[in-house]
C-alpha cells in the first residue's frame, strides 16, 4: 500500500504539470488534470490531501474548483497558483478557505516548501480529528451508563444546559462522575471544537493555583524563569473544567469572580496587563457549597456566578439499579484491555455487588471490576475474585438479608443480569412479607423504583406468593 501523501496538480499547460510531477514524485503520490472535470473525477475516486490548482484553467475557473473542493467530506487542503496580477483573486481564495497561493512564474523550491508545509498540517488535523473522535467516544452522553430515574434526570439536563453559555455547577461524591459529566456537556456545546481544561484545585498550593489559573510573568517570584500562560487563557474560546471549587483559598476566589463576571478579565501573577478570556467555566465540588457560604469559607457572590445551573450526581446506592448496566459494560472494557474473552460473574458476585454500599461509587465499582477480570483464573468472576472490602461486606449480611446462598444456592445455574435481578427482588419481597418500602430499603433503590420493576417483570403474582412464603416460613 502507498503511504506517501497524495497531490493532484491541476493546469492546463502540460508542460507545468509534466514539470511539477517530476518535482514532486519522488516524495509524493502525484496525480494530475488539466481541467476542472478532470481534477472532479480524480478528487472523488482518490482521496487528495494537496490539490495545487491554477486559477485559469483554459475556460475554467480554479476558484469554483477550490469551493467545489473544500465541500467535499475530507476536504483536501487548496494551493492557488495565480501570476502577479491576480493576488487578489488568490488573497480571496484564502478568505473561502484555501491554505495559500504562489505565484507564476513558480519558485520550484517555494513550491516545495509550500506542500511539505500542508501536508503536516493536513497530518496534525488528522491527528486532532482522530482526537477528538476518541475524546467524544470516551466522554459522549453514551458512556454515563445507566437506566435509573436519577441518572435519566441528569442526562436530561445536560442535554438542555449544554447548548448554552450558562455556567454550571456540578455536585456529588467523590466517584459519582463529575468529570464525565463535564466533558459530557462540553462536547454537546458550540465551543466542542475549542480546549475542554481541566484544573484539579485541591492538588494546588494558594500560590500555584493561581499561577495555574491566569499565568505569571517571568521573575514574579522565585523559580519563575519564564513567563507561564495560563488554564483561563488556554481555554478561550472553550470550556475550563474546575473541579473541587471549595478548595479555592479567598484571594484567588476575588480573582476567580472577576474572570466570570461581565468583565471577563485578569492579570496574570507579577503582571499588570488586563487580560480577557471567552471561557465557560464549569465546577465541580463534592461539599455543601451553601454551608461553606454561611459559615464564610466560600464567597457568596462566587456562588451564585458558579451556580446558574446546578446538576447533582446521584450516589451509586441511590441508584443500584444501574449497577448491572455498569458491570457489563466495565466487563466488557477490561475483558478486551487485559485481551482477556469476555468473562461473566458468578451469581455470588453480582448479589455482593448489588448489596455492597459503594462509598466510592461509580469509582470504586469500576476498580472492583477490574480487580475481578485481573484475578479471576476460571471463565466466571467469583466472589473471592473481588476486593476484600466486597468480600467482607458480603460475609457481614444478616440472615435476614439477601445472601447468594438464599438466592442461588451452592450449584447455581450461569449468570443471567436480568435474573439475578428478579431472584433478588423476590427475595427481599419475601423477607419483609411483601413489604415494598422495606424490600426497596433493603435492596439500595427508591420505592418508586422497586414498583416499576415488579411492574416491568410481572411479578406482582411472584411477589405476592414469595411474601406469603415467607410469612409461612416464619409461622411454622
């Protein structure tokens, strides 16, 4: 296969198209056309990263052939050659898109310099393209995974937040996703194309983090041998992520509200230059804002900048229906990362994790499930493949609460979500006697929650039957 860049040279002179392939064929694979028909078919079969056009091409015209191109899907990159008295024409042909223009007679070795210097960057757009396609596969709204009430709340609300310029403040526990949600509304914005920055206030010194926030000048004080541009100016045009807000010391949250406010600007340390930045700051804490307000450790006119839109991100035991979802998909992920097939778990496993509390939520559930796929030796993960805190947990269950012994057995059938899912309804129905308040308590989710499953899985009958049972049970 050739890997050289491809170019299409397009004249209606022969000689000048003969003379640049001879040019440009040891380096490049070099396709040519005389007129704009000719140079069409080649741009539709081919894929050209260079088209080097004329802009009389007999009686075409270069300038429609450069427009025609720069609509195609993967547009090449446009070179006008134009003699002298047509710069113009070539400066406008700029304006609409093309990269640049020489002039005729050619400098061959300007010609050269010109091309080499559009295919780098045709690569480096190639690169960030490919970028930013990972970023949105890693970051987009499909991978906050999860089915549950709570969860659908917050998807909905980035959704209508993200295409505005409003500031946003997210809050939740460490681990509940904060940062997914984050990127998540940048890459539904108008300013996806631009830097999504990320500044982790809690990791920075007062001194540092305010060098890191608006930059320094050089000599601003000791060990700043260079001037430093800052996250807020990195950002411009994009959006500056900070998370931990709370942790921000006063000095530096008078400066913060400067840059948020209509003004819109700052200085960087040691400087007295003001300086502006168009940036949609999202924060993110995983303390009571509010209460840091009234007892005075928090600007309250910063709150109310920060706060114009405020998403909660639900813990993991307040939506443990989500927990399958989640698994299969961190299976799936840490299966093909250590080139593993893609494993199960064990009936046992899946009831320690839907009975586990999740301190670290999301977080912690995904390291356990990589924990699990690294240590599981058999094609299933078991219970003793999981972390030592799941493992105790599950052994402190009370006799009276959902084991997977009471709900599988020891010879239980291969692992069905769905199932287990129903099993251990079923289970904490019958052993608080068909009491839906205590049977939702006892599994970690809403009563509201517990109502629609037995409604989607029909078992209001089973349920029924299972807390009669149970009354039986403990009658007899």
């Amino acid at each position: 296969m050739n890997l050289q860049p491809t170019i299409l040279i397009v004249d209606d002179e022969k000689h000048t198209r003969d003379g640049l392939r001879r040019l440009l064929e040891n380096n490049y694979d070099v396709y040519v056309a005389a007129d704009v028909a000719g140079a069409m078919n080649v741009l539709e079969r081919e894929q050209i990263e260079v088209l080097l056009t004329d802009l009389r091409l007999g009686g075409d015209d270069g300038m429609k052939l450069i427009d025609r191109a720069l609509k195609m899907p993967r547009a090449p990159i446009c070179i006008m050659m134009t003699a002298y008295g047509s710069i113009d024409v070539a400066v406008e042909a700029m304006k609409r898109g093309a990269y640049d223009f020489v002039t005729k007679p050619l400098n061959l070795d300007k010609v050269e310099m010109l091309i080499a210097r559009a295919v780098q960057a045709r690569k480096l757009e190639q690169e960030n393209r490919a970028l930013r396609e990972q970023v949105d596969e890693r970051y987009g709204l499909e991978n906050i995974w999860g089915d549950s009430p709570a969860l659908h709340e917050v998807l909905d609300t980035i959704r209508q937040v993200a295409p505005s310029s409003a500031n946003v403040l997210i809050e939740g526990e460490s681990g509940t996703g904060k940062e997914l949600a984050a990127h998540a509304i940048h890459n539904l914005s108008r300013r996806n194309k631009a830097k999504f920055v990320v500044v982790h206030c809690a990791a920075l010194s007062p001194q540092l983090l305010e060098s890191e926030l608006f930059g320094h000048e050089k000599g601003a004080f000791t060990g700043a041998h260079e001037r430093r541009i800052g996250r807020f100016e990195q950002a411009n045009g994009g959006t500056i992520f900070l998370d931990e807000v709370a942790e921000i010391d006063p000095g530096t949250q008078v400066k913060l509200l400067r840059v948020i406010s209509e003004e819109r600007a700052f200085e960087r340390v040691g400087g007295n230059q003001p300086l502006r930045a168009d940036v949609r700051l999202i924060a993110a804490t995983n303390k009571n804002l509010e209460q840091l307000v009234r007892e005075g450790k928090f600007r309250d006119d910063l709150f109310f900048r920060l706060n114009v839109v405020r998403i909660t991100m639900p813990p993991l035991r307040e939506r443990k229906e989500d927990i399958p979802i989640l698994v299969r998909g961190f299976l799936r992920h840490f299966c093909e990362a250590n080139e593993k097939p893609l494993i199960d778990l064990t009936p046992d496993a899946m009831d320690a994790l839907l009975t586990y509390d999740w301190p670290g939520n999301v977080r912690e559930l995904r390291t356990a499930i990589e924990h699990g796929v690294v240590m599981a030796t058999g094609p299933k993960i078991t219970l003793r493949d999981l972390p030592m805190a799941i493992r105790q947990a599950a052994r402190a269950v009370s006799p009276r609460g959902i084991s997977a012994a009471e709900a599988f057995g020891e010879k239980a059938s291969p692992l069905d979500l769905h199932e287990t899912e129903k099993k251990l309804i079923l289970q904490a129905l019958a052993a608080t006697n068909g009491n839906v308040t205590a049977a939702a308590k006892k599994l970690g989710i809403s009563r509201r929650t517990l109502h629609r499953k037995i409604n989607e899985m029909n078992l209001a009958k089973k349920s029924a039957k299972a807390a009669g049972a149970g009354a039986d049970k403990r009658s007899a």
